[in-house]
C-alpha cells in the first residue's frame, strides 16, 4: 500500500464520492474513502423487509453515459456490471379530473400522443425539443465534465467570445424561468405541467429556476430512463465493486469530524470521529458542500469566504411512503406523477411559503412491473415521494407526518383512482424530511443540494476545485454540476480530474487492465 501521506481521501460515500474515488484510483492514484453511515451510496439505499424491497432514494436513473464514462477510465464496460433496462413509456402522468398523459422518449410518438390530449400541442413541443436539445448541447460545451464556479468559468469574455458563442448566450434565455419558457411554446397548462416537472429533478421551482434548465427534458429524452435490474441501489453497489478491484480501501462507519490544514491553509489530512488522524494529499468531499466549510474546516477564513461568495439556498426536502401492498395497481407504469390542480400554488408554497403544499404532485414507482421479485406475487412495493420544503425551525415531522399521509392517500385515490389503498397495505415506512437530514447529513434536509434559484446565476453550483483550500475538492449535489443520479456522478468525475491535473497528488502507475481515458 502507498505511504499513508501521498494517499487521496474521499469524505463521503455517496454517488459524488464513489465516481470520485472510482476515477482517481483508475487514474493511479492511491484513494481511501470513508463513509460515517455502514452503507455505501448515501441517499441511494435500499430498504428490504417483510417480503418487499424497496429503493430509499433515487428510482429514475437518466443518462447512463455519465457512468458509462466513469467504468471506461477503468478500462470496464458498465454492462459488464449493471443489468440497465429501458423504460418507454418513461412516465405517466393523471391529472385531476380523470386525464392520463404519458411521456414517450420518441418525439414523433410523444407529438402523436399530444395531439390526441391537447390538440394543437404538438408543434409547440417540438419547437420545445429544439430549445432543449441547443440548451443540452450547451450545457456540454460550457458547463459539463469541467470545474465551473461562476459565469467567468464558462464564457471567456475576453478572449473567445465569438458570434457562435454569443448565439449560445441569447439561446440560454437569462433573466427567463422554466416555466415561462415552457409556456410560451406549450400553452396547455397540464402539457406545461408536466414539462415543469423536469425542474424537479433538481428540487427547485420551475418559476423560480433559469430556462438553460430547460435542457433537461432533452437529456431524458435522448439518453432515455433506465431501471438498473436489483434497484437504483445496484448503481453504488457496481461503483463499490469497481473501487475494490481498483483498490480503493473503502472505509464504511468511518465519519470524518476535521479536515486538517497546514500553516499555508493547504490540506495535509483528515481526523476520523474516533479520532485517527490520516494523512492525505488531498481531499474530495462529497459531504454537503456548506456543511464541508461550516463543520469540517477548523481554520475560519476559507468558510468566511466561501459563506460570503453567494446565498447558498437548500433544495427541497421530500416525504418518502414506502408501501408494502398485497395488491398492484393496473393503471400505473413504473414512473407516474400524480399531480397537484395548481402547479403555481403548489410551488409557492414549498419554495415560498415554506409550507408542504395542501394539494401535492405525488411521484409513485411501481417497480413490481420491471422486476416482481420486488414484492411477494401479485403485491407492489409501492413508493410515494412529496416534494416538501427544506426544513425550517417550526416543522416537527414528527407531528406532521400522520396528517401528510392522509393528504397524500387521498391524493392517489381521487387521481390516480387508487382508492383503496390505505387497507392494502401489508408494511409501511417512512422518510421524513428530518430522517433526511440525520441520515445523511445534508443542509436542512434538502434531497438535491442547492437549490437552481436565481433567473440569472441559478444554475451555477460551487466550483469542484474549492477556491479557498488548496488541495479541497467538492462533489455530489451542492457542488457543480449539481444534483440527481447522473450529475452527482458527474460531479465525482470532474472533481477527480481537476484534482488529477492539478498535480497535487502524485500518480502511480495506472493499475494493470485499465485503459485510457476517453
Ligand atoms: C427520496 C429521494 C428521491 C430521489 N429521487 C431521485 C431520482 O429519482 N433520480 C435522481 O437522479 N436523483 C434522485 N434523488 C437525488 C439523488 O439521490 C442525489 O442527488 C444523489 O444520490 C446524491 O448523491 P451525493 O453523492 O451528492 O450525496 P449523498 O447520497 O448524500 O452521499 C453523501 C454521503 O456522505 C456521507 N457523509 C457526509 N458527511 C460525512 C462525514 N463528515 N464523514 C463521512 N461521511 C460523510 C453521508 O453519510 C452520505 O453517505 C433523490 C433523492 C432522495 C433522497
């Protein structure tokens, strides 16, 4: 094993951190990973019990290119890993009132379909495609598989800021919402609806979001939604297995109480909550990127500064019901959204008001239909999400959960016509904004990190490579790109390559086996 002091630490198990330890242990260099909980995968975890399994986190899993690139710095092929099946149609969606619309990947099917619930709509969508394949297209060229911490890191302004690149700044929209954007193309308030809901991916309000955001609808679309056979959890467990056979030293149950800095500022280690202190190169914290400089950093300037560069708002949290059923339900595909009546009140409630929303958007994975072993024959392991605010002072889950529920079965019974769910439940569970919050140290129990707020600068994110710390480097859902399955991966790729390049940590050779960087 290599000196103890020209190892890489990564803080954190999560998604971020497993891609970071995965990509930099291909890359040669000699990575130890601790993890406070004894699972690894953070938020995606699983939960099994009574017969049923259940995914804790994460079940929509877009753009499998990200991890695709992750196993080809290893030299593997994630087949070779992950069982990934197509789904198609990706979601469908009830709207009160009895309507049922379903998103294909196939824009010609999806456009077919459109003109049967909303006549006219379909133009509109695809005028909408267009935009979002020129915002996707954008976001790879300026904001994707780089350190990016601000709007000087994407555009030289100075140098090469050419006619094509200033299309590209006009194309973004800026000082435009998703959701005006999305209704100057598509008028029908529940097609609307429904493209609103990409911006929930990212936990932050479509009213309140930038339109470069837009561009998420084409990622799905073009890169499709995949169930990993085994569960979402199946995506950390194929990380882990790959960080083994790089050697990574895995460390689950180890929680990191300091990261250690020398005279200079510069990181020299970290000191574990049983108080080992283990001296490292450098560090990828895949801790909540605020909650790296406000608990982690002894010294108090570099957090002075971090805390002064922007107004870091949580994204939403959520209430998880997990519920074993002895029964399935025919109307459902493996993603459905419920939705709420008023997509613009149910919003302002939780990203205004602070309050969970009267009438919610209820997500529902019925996973039974992709795999049954799921559940005992002929049952479902049905999984409910609400998105709700991040927690704030007066909100006692405790007390507030028992009523939620009640809105939240009655609910699925008056739209999505399951109406007699409450007696079909055979085991039950929950997560509540606060379990959140405790189980994976996250800022005020937001799912998705930061929030994409700000109709200007919403979509930038901390910058992986941290200003302020020579040898600190930040992944996972509070820092760039930002938050959901493939961008916290993604965010684990970059950190580890910025960190790669910097030099600050010296290489072996690349383990035998593993091929070239793509
Ligand atoms: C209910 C729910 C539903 C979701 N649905 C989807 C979805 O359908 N699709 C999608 O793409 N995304 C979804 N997400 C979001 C997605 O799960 C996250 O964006 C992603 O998993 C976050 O990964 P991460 O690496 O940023 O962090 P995390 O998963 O939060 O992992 C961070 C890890 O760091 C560890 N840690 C923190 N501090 C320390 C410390 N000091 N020492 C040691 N370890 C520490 C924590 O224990 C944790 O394991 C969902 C999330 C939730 C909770």
């Amino acid at each position: 094993m290599a000196a103890s002091a020209d190892r890489v630490g990564v803080i954190g198990g999560g998604l971020g951190g497993l891609a970071a330890a995965c990509t930099l242990a291909a890359r040669g260099h000699p990575v130890t990973l601790f993890e406070a909980n004894d699972w690894l995968g953070g938020k995606a975890a699983v939960l099994s019990e009574a017969g049923y399994r259940f995914d804790m986190g994460p079940t929509i899993f877009t753009v499998p290119a990200v991890l695709e690139r992750i196993f080809a710095e290893a030299g593997r092929r994630v087949e070779d890993y992950l069982d990934l099946v197509p789904l198609d149609p990706q979601w469908r969606c009830f709207y009160p009132g009895g309507a049922v619309l379903d998103l294909h990947a196939d824009a010609g099917r999806m456009a077919g379909e459109l003109d049967r619930f909303a006549p006219g709509s379909a133009a509109g969508y695809w005028r909408f495609l267009d935009l979002s394949e020129r915002l996707h297209g954008i976001s790879d060229r300026f904001f994707f598989w780089r350190s990016v911490g601000g709007l000087r890191d994407v555009f030289d302004l100075k140098n090469s800021f050419s006619a094509k690149t200033l299309g590209d700044v006009l194309a973004m929209r800026m000082g435009k919402t998703v959701g005006r954007t999305v209704r100057e193309f598509v008028p029908d308030r529940r097609v609307a609806q429904m493209l609103d809901h990409f911006t929930q991916y990212v936990g932050s309000s479509p009213d309140a979001s930038p339109a470069v955001l837009c561009g998420i609808a084409h990622m799905q679309t073009a890169g499709g939604v995949w169930y990993p056979r085994g569960g979402t959890r199946a995506v950390p467990e194929a990380l882990a297995k790959l960080g083994g056979e790089l050697g990574v030293d895995l460390r689950p149950g180890t929680g990191i109480r300091r990261i250690v800095l020398d005279g200079r500022g510069a990181v020299t280690g970290v000191e574990t909550d049983g108080g080992e202190r283990v001296p490292l190169r450098a560090v990828v914290s895949n801790m909540d990127s605020v909650r790296t400089h406000r608990e982690l950093l002894s010294d108090g300037r570099p957090t002075r500064r971090f805390l002064r560069r922007r107004k870091y708002e949580p994204a939403c949290s959520g209430v998880v019901l997990y519920l074993g059923l002895d029964r399935a339900y025919d109307q459902l595909l493996h993603h459905n959204f419920v939705f709420s009546a008023d997509p613009h009140a149910e919003f302002d409630a939780i990203y205004n008001r602070g309050e969970p929303a009267p009438d919610p958007t209820c997500y529902v994975a019925a996973p039974a239909r992709t795999e049954p072993a799921v559940a005992p024959p002929g049952g479902e392991a049905l999984y409910v999400l609400v998105h709700t605010p991040y927690l704030r002072s007066h909100h006692d889950w405790k007390r507030m959960l028992p009523e939620y529920r009640t809105v939240i079965l009655k609910k699925l019974a008056d739209t999505a016509g399951m109406t007699d769910l409450e007696g079909r439940i055979r085991f039950e569970a929950h997560l509540t904004p606060q379990d959140i919050h405790d189980r994976y140290r996250v800022l005020d129990g937001a799912i998705y990190g930061l929030a994409s707020h700000g109709r200007w600068l919403g979509a930038f994110k901390p910058a992986n490579r941290c200003p302020d710390v020579p040898g600190l480097y930040l992944a996972g859902g509070a820092a760039h790109p930002g938050p959901g399955m493939p961008m916290v991966l993604m965010s684990g790729w970059i950190a580890a390559d910025t960190l790669d390049r910097d030099g600050v940590a010296p290489a072996r050779e690349r383990p035998a086996a593993v091929g070239a960087v793509p």
